[in-house]
C-alpha cells in the first residue's frame, strides 16, 4: 500500500472514527447517570423502571463500543499494510558531483556594470 492510499484511507475513517467516540461517550454519560440514579432510588417501583433503562442504555452502549472497536480496527489495518518505514532521509550534497565552476574575474562582479 502506498502513502498517498494510506492518507486517502485514514481520511475517510477518522470522521467515523471520531463520531463513534462521541457518541460511545455520549452513551456512557447517560448509562453511568441511569445507574447513578438506579443506586440512590430509594422505592422498588423506581428501582424496577431505571433497571429497564439501565439495561437499555448499556445495550446501546454495547452497539456503539463494537462500532468504535471496528473503527479502530480498521484504522490498524490501514497501519499495518504500510510497509515502508519512515525515519530521517539521506542528506543531499551541497554541490551536485561534476559541477562546473564558474572562473570569476579577480575581485568578483564588484563594481562591474552591465553593458
């Protein structure tokens, strides 16, 4: 796989790959504050409503994580068919081997004019 394939693969991904963080997020907000409420209801009957909706939030929550895992998953794989390993490049020379040098009149083009 080459760089430019790597890049075009990674773009595509990384918009899905942060909304489905966000809304894993999201979904762990709102599953954490139903379970928060589920331990200070203080009657059966709200107890037995927020186990529905505790239930029903990790079950989304459940949906979104493996989204997120297949994301990230996708990106890895992208990783890891680029092959190629990155590091600092060989210095280029100054001067290209062979060039010419330009024999200049004692003095350089200093007060020399243009005819």
């Amino acid at each position: 796989m080459k760089m430019q394939d790597v890049i075009t693969k990674l773009r595509e991904e990384a918009p899905l790959l942060d909304k489905c963080a966000k809304d894993v997020d999201e979904t762990f907000q709102k599953a954490w504050g139903l379970f928060d409420d589920f331990r200070r209801a203080e009657s059966d009957a709200g107890r037995m409503l927020l186990s529905d909706a505790v239930c029903e939030a990790l079950n989304d929550f459940a949906g979104k994580y493996r989204q997120l895992r297949c994301s990230v998953e996708t990106v890895c794989l992208v990783n890891a068919e680029y092959k190629e390993k990155i590091g600092p490049r060989a210095r280029k020379p100054n001067d290209a081997p062979g060039q010419m040098t330009l024999a200049l009149l004692p003095g350089g083009l200093e007060g020399q004019q243009c005819q």
